[in-house]
C-alpha cells in the first residue's frame, strides 16, 4: 500500500525525524496507525459500556440525580472516608 502525506503532514514527520522521535516517514505512519487502533479499541470498549448503561436503566437500575442527591452522596462518601481513617488511626500495627 502506498501512502501519500500532505506537506503539513510531511513536515510534522520531517520534524519528528530531525528531532531524533522518529527514524522514518514509514515509522510515523505505523505510529499513527498504533494510535488509531487504540482509538477504535477504546471507542468499541466505551460503546459496550454505554450499551450496558442504557440496559441497567431500562432495568430500573438507575437513579435520578439532583442536587440534593448529589449533596447526600458526597456526605456518604465523606462519612466512610473519615471511618475507614479512624479504622486506621486505632487499629494497632
């Protein structure tokens, strides 16, 4: 396969090159092509959790969050973090 860079793009990997990054232009398109592939794992990886949101709300898993909710949580969430330091305060070693 043969690939045709833009000058803009030629001039990215030039940089990169002359600057030690990269050994050739064919190194920066494999590199780029790296990074896409993660990109398309991490989409398909995000698009499978949203697809398990929307079955846990269709579900009645879910919560409606308000400010009051989100007041509530984070004074639940503060009341374990200061047990859980207390646990650990008295707790011998």
């Amino acid at each position: 396969m043969e690939v045709e860079l833009t000058s803009d793009q030629k001039a990215f990997a030039r940089r990169a090159i002359e600057g030690g990054r990269l050994r050739t232009e064919q190194e920066a398109v494999e590199e780029a092509l790296a990074l896409w592939v993660e990109r398309e794992r991490q989409r398909a990886e995000f698009l499978l959790t949203l697809d398990d949101a929307r079955a846990s709300i269709a579900g009645g898993e879910s919560r409606v969050i308000t400010q009051e909710s989100m007041r509530e949580l984070a004074s639940e969430v503060k009341e374990r973090g200061r047990a859980r330091l207390l646990a650990e305060l008295t707790t011998p070693r």
